[in-house]
C-alpha cells in the first residue's frame, strides 16, 4: 500500500535541526583554530598544514548541511518562524565556517609565524573569539524549547538574556582585537610591510569568528520579536 | 417488488460483502490516521492501538454511530422517489459500496490521500442525480455535508489552536513546567472523558431506549470524566524528572508525563471514528436490509440491527489488523514532530469535532479533521514545518472524488439494474 498519506506528508524535515547540526559543524571549524595559531607559534609546519586540512573538511561537512537543509525548505512549508529568517541565520553561521577556513587558508599559504610581541595575546583572543561562537551554539540548541513555546514567553526570555550575554561577550573580543591591532601598529617598522598587512587582515578575520556570531544570535532574535 | 421477494437473500448478502469489504478498506486505512498520533508519540504500541481500536471504534458505532447512518441510510437521497420501485434503491446502495470501495482500492494503490465519506457521500448522490434525476437528491442535506467538509477541519484546527495555547498558559510557560504538567493533566483528561460522553449522551441514546435528561447527562458525562481523570492521575502521578534529559530538552519531563495522557485521546479518536466513518460502510447495508426485510417499504423507520453492528466492528478490526498495522506503524514514525502534548491538543480537538457531527448526523472525514487540528497546532508556532502541499492535495482528492465516485456509481446502478430485471 503506497504511504502519500495526508497525516505522513503533513509533516516536513524539521528544519531547526538541520540548523542545529551546522551550526554545531561550524564551531568545529572555529574550535580548531586557537591550535592552529598555537602549531604557527612553535612553527610546526605540518601542524599547521594537518589542522588546515581538518579545517577544510569540516567547512566542507557545513556546506554539505547548508545545501541540503536549503534544498528541503520549499515555500510550500509552514514554518513558525520567517523562512528568510531562517535561511539568513544559516548564511551566518555557514560564515563563521567559511571564516576558520580563510584564516587557516592564510597561516598556511604564507607560512606565517607569529612575531613575538603577538604570542602572548593573539591565542588569548583567538580563544576569547571562539568561545563567542560557543555562546552562539548554546543559543541555536534552545530551538526545540522556543519551538515548544511558540517563539515566546519565559523561554523567549530566556533566549533573549543570553542574546544579550552573547553581545557583551563580542564587545569584549572587539576591545581584544584592538588592542592586538594596536601592538601591531606600535611595531610595523620591524616587520616586513607585507606581513604587517596581513596580519591586520588575520585579526580582523578572528575577529568575525565572534562577529558572525553575534549576528547568528541577532538574527535569532528577530524570529522571537516578531 | 417482486423482485425483492425473490432475491432479497442475495441482496443482502451482496450488501453485507460489500459492506464488509467498505468497512475493511475503512479499518485498514482510516483508524491508522486516526490513531497513529499516539502510536508515534510512543504512548501506545501497534498492539494495543488494534486493542483499542477494536473495544472503542464498536462502542462508538453502537452508542454514537446511529446518526449519521441514518443519513448515509435516507438523509442522502429521497426516499419518497422509490415508493413504487424500492429495488432502485436496492441496486443504487449496493452501486455506491461498490464504486466507493473500488474507487478507494485504486486510490490507495495509487497512493491518493481520498476520503472514505467522501468517496461515499459522492456515490450515493451520483446514482440518485443519474439514476433517476436531480429531484431525488435531498441537495439541502448535501449541501450541508459538503460545506461541513470545509468548516470541520476549521473547527477542528481551531480547538486544537486553543488546547495548545492553554498548555502553554498553565504549563509550559509557567516556574515548574514539569509540576504543572502532573497537576493539571489530569483535569486535561477530564474534558477527554466528559466532552466525549456528554456528546453521546446527550439526547443521543434513544435508540438504546435510554432518555438522558440534561442534568442527567452532564452528571453521568461528568462521572465518566471524573473516573477517566482519576485513571490519568494513577497513570502518570509516578512520573519522574529526569535531570539529564532536561538538560538536553527542558520540557522533557512535562512531554513524558502527557505520553500516557495520549492514550485517552486514542479512545476517543477510536471512539468518534467508529461513530462517524463507519457509518460509511453499513449505512447503504441498513438500507438494503430495511427495504429487504419490511418487503419493500422504504419510507419506515428502522433501528439498527445489532449484527450490522457487529460487522461494522468486525471489518474494522480485521481491516486494522491485516492492513491497517503497517499504515500505523509508517505514520507513526513519519509523525514524531508531533510531541504528546502537540499530539494530544490535535486528537483531542479532532475526537471532539467529529463527536459532534456524528451527533448532529454529518458524515465528516476524520483524517481530514485531524489534518485541520494538526495545523491549528502549527498556527500557535509550536510544529517546525508542516507541508502546505497536503492541504492541496486533500483539496483536488475532493474534486476528483466526489465525480468519481458519482460516475461510478451510476455506472454499476444501470449494471445491476440490467443484470436483475
């Protein structure tokens, strides 16, 4: 007997899972980077260039999930939450995957060391970064709650305090980055030009890492609004 | 009338297979949408549903089914046409079993979401309107089962929306979630027992020579309420918290205490269906033994004799368990979206609004119903995605049906009616 029954195709994939699981991906992505910036630091070479490839592989594992979870959200769906809305939140967190790999793309490509003055701040920051990312993650797992809650109530609430946890813990990484920017300038002279600048570019790239995900949980906060 | 006298055994039994066969199509498909709900949401296995299904789909048959056979059985066509020809209305009953039981055959080998009242209601009204013209059509009466096609689900949507929101008001959104679930399930339960009985009773037993009056009927309604609540109360009042699985989903405990409250709303489903949607097998049954047994009168009232019953009951049961199983067991893994405390807003709400229109004699889709409760439950943005693409599909299987099933008919009407003159 053929199963097109009214009530089994009532139902779609739940989209906040798929959501979920690459989010969870990307963090991944973004949790191998404070090794790979500590692999530069001793110069290891082939540290470097392994995590890169495990880098690669996860990014590659979240758009896999990306394609897929936009492939099965036809507008024929009814969805408690605005599908754009939906859909942008997953073009952010698929950034902060796209971002871990840029940054690994780069400390690879250039065999870029890192100079001195930056040792002792730059792992800090990188880590500070990804745990914003992790507060992000935290963020998204509450789905299956607000969805029980019909986007409301104490677990709106809820979602909405850590949101805002969420923004002061970024504010803390942008002061970060300043300040390594700042070093940076203070001893442009003694580096080469080229690798003054791209080390401008490195921490304002570890930087998105925290920014992306700020906007993950900004973006959440619209579908609670509305 | 000759005729009858002649093959008036034959006429039944054609109308008892027929019927028979109505009633297993109806059991294989129908009561697994009905209860797969529960069955998904793990509050009672396939076994007990057939369980279930076989004590409550016959007592809603019994207690409730009466009204709307009455309407399959002359709400339909007009009675008064066949007077001087009551064997039309012979060939014409068994045409409808026989087109809405091959049309639904095709159907669901083909895998199109059709209705058995649906498929039925178009039968009957396609061998009158072509068989002996519009003026034996009773198209009030039609008109009102067709529009009611429409409002039920909406009906049934609309209360499911409320449970929900309520769940959300006393439990979800409350300080102990879990706590609250324990205190008010219970009384969630009442309402199962109470609307569920109030509906029957009231005014609703004559034909068992039980006259309820309206005080009478809200206490008894009220008593099995409160039993039905007291049982929900010892089922779930040694629910635990588990700490760990809340860490993972906070409402875990509060959805593992509306599980076995699920099993209420399986009754109830079990219930309204039998009283509804059997009535779509052995209306046209009745029919024929009525005019059969009283020689050829068709304007007489008649009761329903307890062995029709039975065989509506029967082919249920063994239409769940030879077919209907299977149907249960896909559905119920394809609907685990839907959590007891969504499940049990959508069938209680869907077990309600069908109560009422086998109350008032409506023969309503009660899959289509659930379809509706389902996404009045979507509407309090509690589902992560429901296709839209069913409800289009629940639409043209309507278009598609009702003519079918109308052509059908005719066609096996002029078939029989050549066949025995």
């Amino acid at each position: 007997m053929a199963t097109t029954n009214p009530l089994g195709s009532l139902f779609g994939k739940n989209p906040f899972r798929s959501l979920q699981e690459h989010m969870r991906v990307a963090v991944e992505c973004a949790d191998m980077v404070p090794g790979l910036f500590a692999a530069a630091a001793e110069a290891d070479v082939d540290a470097v260039e392994r995590i890169k490839d495990q880098i690669f592989e996860k990014e590659a594992e979240a758009d896999q999930i990306k394609n897929a979870m936009r492939h099965r959200l036809p507008r024929s769906l009814f969805l408690p939450v605005n599908r754009g809305d939906l859909l942008e939140i997953l073009d952010v967190q698929d950034s902060i995957a796209d971002v871990a790999q840029d940054i690994a793309g780069l400390l690879c490509e250039r065999e870029m060391s890192i100079p001195e003055f930056l040792k002792g701040d730059v792992i800090p920051y990188v880590e500070a970064c990804v745990g914003v990312c992790h507060r992000s993650l935290e963020i998204i797992e509450h789905f299956d709650e607000l969805l029980e809650m019909g986007f409301r109530g104490r677990e709106g609430e809820r979602v909405e305090a850590l949101i805002m946890e969420l923004n002061l813990a970024e504010d803390v990484t942008d002061d970060m980055g300043m300040e390594l920017s700042r070093k940076l300038f203070k001893h442009e002279d003694e580096m080469n030009p080229v690798s003054v600048m791209f080390w401008y570019r490195l921490i304002e790239w570890i930087g998105d890492l925290a920014d992306y995900a700020e906007k993950v949980g900004n973006r959440l906060r619209l579908t609670i609004a509305k | 009338m000759d005729i009858i006298a002649i093959y008036g055994g034959w006429f039944i039994g054609l109308a008892a297979l027929f019927g028979l066969y109505m009633t297993w199509g109806i059991g294989a498909n129908d009561v697994a949408n009905a209860m797969g709900t529960s069955v998904g949401s793990g509050a009672i296995t396939v076994k007990q549903a057939i369980i279930i299904a076989a004590i409550f789909e016959f007592a809603g048959v019994v207690l409730a089914g009466g009204n709307v056979t009455e309407t399959v059985r002359k709400g339909i066509v007009d009675h008064t046409v066949f007077i001087d020809s009551p064997e039309l209305l012979i060939y014409g009953m068994l045409a409808s079993l026989l087109a809405a039981g091959l049309w639904l055959m095709i159907a669901s080998a083909k895998g199109w979401p059709v209705s058995t009242t649906h498929s039925i209601i178009g039968a009957v009204v396609g061998f009158a309107l072509v068989g002996l013209g519009p003026d034996a059509v009773q198209w009030t009466k039609v008109w009102a089962i067709v529009a009611s096609w429409v409002i039920s689900p909406l009906v049934g949507g609309s209360i499911a929306f409320l449970i929900m929101i309520s769940i959300r008001k006393l439990i979800l959104n409350t300080d102990d979630p879990f706590q609250n679930a324990k205190k008010w399930g219970p009384i969630y339960v009442f309402f199962v027992g109470f609307l569920i009985s109030l509906v029957t009773l009231f005014k609703g037993l004559k034909h068992l020579d039980i006259e309820l009056t309206t005080l009478e009927s809200f206490f008894w309604s009220a008593v099995i309420g409160g039993l039905v609540a007291f049982l929900g109360w010892y089922l779930i009042k040694d629910k635990q918290l588990d700490p760990e699985a809340e860490k993972d989903h906070k409402f875990d405990g509060v959805e593992r205490v509306f599980a076995p409250m699920q099993v209420f709303t399986a009754c109830a489903m079990a219930f309204a269906h039998g009283s509804n949607d059997v009535a779509n097998g052995i209306g046209p049954l009745t029919a024929v033994v009525s005019i059969v047994e009283s020689g050829g009168q068709v304007a007489q009232e008649a009761g329903l004799p307890l062995w029709i019953l039975l065989l509506g009951g029967v082919g249920i049961v063994v239409g769940l368990s030879t077919m209907g199983y299977r149907v249960m067991k896909t559905i119920g893994k394809k609907i685990t979206e839907l959590t007891p405390t969504r499940g049990f807003s959508a069938e209680l709400a869907a077990a309600a609004t069908v109560v009422l229109a086998s109350r008032t004699g409506i023969p309503v889709s009660t899959t289509h119903i659930l379809v509706g409760a389902v996404l009045g439950v979507g509407l309090t943005r509690g589902i992560a995605a429901l296709d839209m693409r069913v409800v289009g599909k629940i639409v043209l299987s309507w278009v598609v049906t009702l003519p079918i099933g109308a052509g059908l008919s005719a066609l096996f009407f002029f078939i029989l009616k050549a066949i025995f003159e």
